[in-house]
C-alpha cells in the first residue's frame, strides 16, 4: 500500500462538497485486477460502439471486484474494492507487474496493449508481493512513433 497514491478526499454527491476518504487502519496491500476490454468493439474507435466497450467492462469489474471483496471478507479480512475512486490506478498495476507504463500515458501490455480497465481491493489479507516485470513494451514504446503520428492533436 502506497500512501502516496492515495486520495484523501471524495466527493459527496449529496451535495458535491469534499468529503473524507478514509481507509480503515491495518490494510497493508492492494490486489490490483486487470479487466480485458473486448478487441472486435475497441477496434471500432472513435466510434459509439468503441465507447460502449469501456461502459461494458466497467459493469462486469465491478461485479467481479464486489464479489473477490466478498470473498476475501468471508474469509475474516478486511477488503475494500474500489475502482478508479480510493487511489490511482496505474501506479499500482504496474507495481503490481501487470503492465508497464507507456508513451500514451496508459498500462500497456503485450497479450492485451492498452485493452485493460483495473480494479483494486486494499486488505489486510496475507499475500506475497509481486513486483514491476518490464518485458519491453515500454522500450518498444519510446522508439515507436505510431500513436504520436496518428495523434490529431
């Protein structure tokens, strides 16, 4: 767990003013989950369908953190899921060894480039720690120009 990527803050959306974020004491690692967006409705950007893609896999992970939470829960642990609320994600996939961090300001990876979506769960539960395994995707990605070049902006 990394207080730096932390949010201190919320909103409360009863009346959109800040509000605390508070973690419960004791939780000491984060299970970061990657979620495969679908390839066929990706390849279709910028488009409706493409769009829809991303509403889609953030429906099916919160139903997969909800119930791992759950899980881990029932085990007699504390587990928090959380999505992009709670702390950054992209810092702890990549910490996590899920990915690594690339020229588009995305996780990219080999098997899947940049067709994640994470979650995360903060805990208490016992786990061994994974760590960055860099596998050239970002070396590829600082001599690759391809998004930069067909970047419109």
């Amino acid at each position: 767990l990394d207080e730096r990527w932390l949010y201190s803050a919320r909103v409360d959306t009863r009346d959109f003013s800040e509000a605390p974020h508070p973690l419960p004491q004791g939780l000491h690692s984060v299970i970061v989950l990657g979620h495969e967006m679908e390839a066929d409705l990706v390849a279709t950007y910028p488009s409706a369908l493409a769009g829809a893609a991303t509403g889609r896999e953030y429906s099916h992970e919160t139903s997969v953190v909800m119930q791992l939470a759950a899980y881990i829960r029932n085990l007699g642990y504390e587990a928090v899921p959380s999505m992009n609320d709670t702390g950054l994600v992209i810092p702890y996939a990549v910490k996590a060894g899920l990915g690594e961090y690339a020229r588009n300001q995305m996780v990219i990876t080999p098997e899947f480039g940049p067709r994640l979506r994470f979650s995360k769960i903060f805990t208490n539960l016992p786990l061994t720690h994974d760590a960055p395994k860099p596998r050239g995707v970002r070396a590829f990605c600082d001599i690759c120009t391809k998004c930069a070049d067909a970047c419109p902006v």
